[in-house]
C-alpha cells in the first residue's frame, strides 16, 4: 500500500521540487545577463570617454595649428612683398634697352662715307594711354642717295630694330652756296653729301627667364666670341 500523510500541508516537510530548480535557474540566467548589460555599459562608456577626449585633443591641436598660422601670416605677406619686388626689379632689368650694345652696332652696320650727326629717342603713348615701343631718329650724311638706301638695309640688322623708315633726305649743297645760305658757317651742314633722317622702330624687349644666359652681340657686330 502507499503511505499516506495525514499531517496538514503547513506541517509537513519541504522537498525540492522541479518548479524551484526552474526557479532557480531563471534567477540566475537574469543576472548573469545583468552583468553581461553593466559590462557592457562599462565598456561602451570607457569607449566614450576614450573618444571624448581623443575630440578635445584634436580640437586643442587645430585651435594651436590656427593661432600659429595667425602668427606666421605676417612672415607669409612679408614673403609675398619680397617676391613681387624681386619680379618687378627683373622685369625692369630685362626689359631695359641695351643703349650700349645699340652704340656698338651702329658703328658696325654704317657703311662707309655714311655717318650720323644726330641720335634721339622717343617714346609716346598709344590711343589707349599704353607705352609704345620706344624709336630712334637719326640723321646723318651720306656720299649718296645709295649710301642712305645702303645704311636702311644694313639697319635693319640691330637686334632691337623692327622697321626702318626715311623721313626726309636732301642734296647736298657745294661749299659756297652752304656758307651763303648759313651766314658764314654751318656746323651741321654735311656739304656736297646728301643729308638724311631715319626713324628706326624699336622692338619692346621681352621678359627673359630668370636662369636664362645673357644675350650676346654677334662677333660680326663688335662682339666678343
């Protein structure tokens, strides 16, 4: 037979049962997911400090990086003033007319019985106010109207001459008639040669490169080698 117990519930001795150790079970699946979440949480906000900070560092390097360049900007434009006087004084350099050289080849390209009596330089100015290339006016004497032909041609040869043009020649005159017409003397009278005007019109130098060789006067000019 199976034994009963007749004692009421309350007095009867507890036994495990399955419920509990389900029970017991749940309790401890829930904290150990507690503590996986605290974990977690812990972590996560160690990741965000970590970043926070990582942020204020990099601001505090940009706001050091922009007061440095406040500070160098006025080396900067100190520079950029230096730069465009530097350009300025070579522009000026390489653009200036080789008066000198010019001097040289005329004493070279004039044929014989031809030479000058005078040499100007004029500049003027375009319509729209701009500079114009510079022009030579000479005038001088000549054994004839070839001679002058002769010295046009061989003008042309300057290194600065782009055009050659007469303005005016005249026959020359015999002793006596030059010393009645001038009162006794004429200093700048050519005598029986013909007299003559040139305009020579003057190419604008161009700006040479900075490591550029200095141009040099052909040997057939009065130059060296």
């Amino acid at each position: 037979m199976r034994p009963v117990n007749l004692l009421p519930a309350r007095y009867r001795p507890r036994t495990g049962g399955s419920g509990d150790s389900r029970s017991s079970y749940i309790a401890l699946g829930a904290l150990a997911l507690l503590v996986l979440a605290v974990f977690g949480y812990v972590v996560s906000a160690n990741q965000v400090s970590a970043r926070n900070s990582e942020i204020a560092a990099v601001r505090q390097q940009i706001t050091q990086a922009e007061t440095q360049s406040v500070t160098l900007q006025g080396y900067g434009d100190f520079a950029g003033v230096k730069d465009a006087r530097l350009a300025a004084v070579k522009s000026l350099a390489t653009q200036r007319i080789d008066w000198e050289r010019i001097f040289r080849e005329l004493a070279h390209v004039l044929p014989e019985r031809v030479w000058l009596t005078g040499f100007d330089a004029q500049a003027g100015a375009a319509d729209g106010g701009g500079d114009i290339a510079p022009m030579l006016v000479l005038t001088g004497c000549a054994e004839s109207h070839s001679r002058v032909a002769d010295a046009m041609v061989r003008m042309r040869e300057l290194h600065v001459a782009e055009d050659v043009e007469l303005t005016q020649t005249a026959a020359g005159e015999d002793e006596d008639e030059a010393a009645g017409s001038s009162g006794g003397s004429s200093e700048s009278a050519c005598g029986g040669f013909y007299s003559f005007g040139v305009e020579v019109m003057m190419a604008t130098p161009a700006p040479a490169p900075v490591d550029a060789e200095p141009d040099t006067v052909p040997a057939s000019l009065g130059g060296g080698e």
